[in-house]
C-alpha cells in the first residue's frame, strides 16, 4: 500500500503529509523518484526533509532543513484554503463510494458506539486540495454503503455533488487499499481498477460493503523489488511503525 501510494505522487507536488502509511509513502516517493516532492506537515513544518521517518506531526525531526516553521493557521488559511496544497492523503474508519470519510463516530451521532478522534484538519484537506488520495485497508466494517457520518466530504453527499456544495478542491482521485486501487468515474463514484498480484475481483467485493463497480479492463498492479522493500524495511521503517 505505501509503495502504491508513492507511486501517485510526481516530482516537484506540494503535498500535505499524513501520518502512518501516507508519512512512510511520502517518504518513500522523495528517496526514490520524487526528490523534489515539497512536503507541508499539519503542525507547521514546510518543505520539510527529515532524515528519519518522523513518527508524529510533532516530530523534531521535521523542524531541521525544513524552509520554514509557521502556526497551523497559516498551513490552513495560507497554503491549503488558498489552494496552494496539490495533494492530500486520508485515511478513516469508514468510507463509501463517492469517498466520504467518517472519522467521527460509529453509529448514532447522538449516542454512538466508538466516538472517534474527529476531523483534525481532514475536513479542510478534503474540501480544499486540489487531488485527495485515500489509503485504507479493505473491510465490510470499513467500506460501508453509507457512513455513519461524513467528517470529511468526498464528491457527493446527500446527493449534492462538490460543485453544487461549493467546494473548491478536486475530491477524491484514488483510493488505495490493501486488496486493490480504485478510482473515480464521472459521476463520482469508486471503481475498481487494479488489484494486486493473486487477489480477484470477488476477494475485493467479498471486503466491500457496497456493489463495487469493476473496470472493463483491469489492471494488476505492479509490486515493488527487493531495492524498495530493502529501502522500507530497513531505512526508512526499521521498527516497522507503519509496517
């Protein structure tokens, strides 16, 4: 999943870095074929170039060589509401297939079984980033037909699309799991395009909570060498925090 994920990011995106497997593919993408990837973290840092895998937002090591450290007010309100943040990566406890996200509660708003951490600043990256990659592990609990509420909006809810919203960010283009990828049609809903080495479109709608579309033709993704899988396990995650 970080491997693919690292692929969907281009030398020289300003990308807003989550942390856990889109920090490890951020990562990932700058050592190998994205040197240039300019990375912003929600606590302040931008551009930043740790040396090590940070293991939070609040890491020090985003602080040194970074361009510079400024509030969170200025990440939001400068760089990503002005449109400046190309891609955004998400991850959630529930999504459904226009890409809403719930990471809110589990059941009745009002008297939930899980309450959740919330939105952080995931509703703001969902409205605002110009391309939002999702990367989520596929299951019947995760993949819903409907979430049980949308924290952060991907391209229609309620049957109301981002245009007639008004948001001015480009939704959700890819969402990654750990069975296949899917992308977004016109109408804003998830297909399956790719699915990894040995995995068959009934395991990926066996894990799905919704009548999965399937492209026409299907992709099996490529997989990453021994180089790559040496570079992440050994370098970039020894202690297999995201791993």
């Amino acid at each position: 999943m970080a491997y693919r994920a690292s692929q969907e990011l281009h030398d020289g995106n300003v990308v807003f870095v989550g942390i856990g497997l889109p920090n490890l593919a951020c990562n990932l993408a700058r050592a190998t074929h994205a040197p240039g990837l300019f990375m912003i973290y929600e606590s302040g840092a931008v551009g930043a170039i740790p040396e090590r895998l940070p293991v939070s937002i609040g890491d020090p090591s985003l602080v040194t060589d970074s361009l510079a450290v400024v509030s969170q007010a200025d990440i939001f309100q400068c760089l990503l509401q002005r449109g400046h943040i190309e891609v955004g990566f998400l991850g959630g406890a529930q999504v459904d297939k226009w890409g809403n996200i719930n990471t809110t509660v589990i059941g009745d708003y009002a008297n939930p079984k899980v309450r959740l951490p919330g939105s952080g600043g995931a509703c703001e990256i969902a409205v605002h980033a110009r391309r939002l990659l999702i990367i989520m592990r596929m299951s019947k609990r995760t993949f819903v037909e409907r979430c049980d509420f949308v924290t952060s909006p991907g391209h229609r809810m309620n049957g109301k699309s981002r245009a007639e919203l008004g948001m001015p960010g480009g939704g959700p283009t890819c969402l990654i799991t750990d069975l296949g990828v899917m992308e977004f049609d016109a109408t804003g809903e998830a297909v399956l395009t790719e699915v990894y080495p040995g995995v068959t479109p009934e395991a990926v709608q066996a894990a799905c909570g919704w009548k999965l579309k399937v492209a026409d033709t299907l992709k099996t993704a490529s997989v990453p060498d021994d180089a790559t899988l040496r570079l992440l396990r050994e370098r970039l995650d020894p202690q297999r925090l995201y791993l």
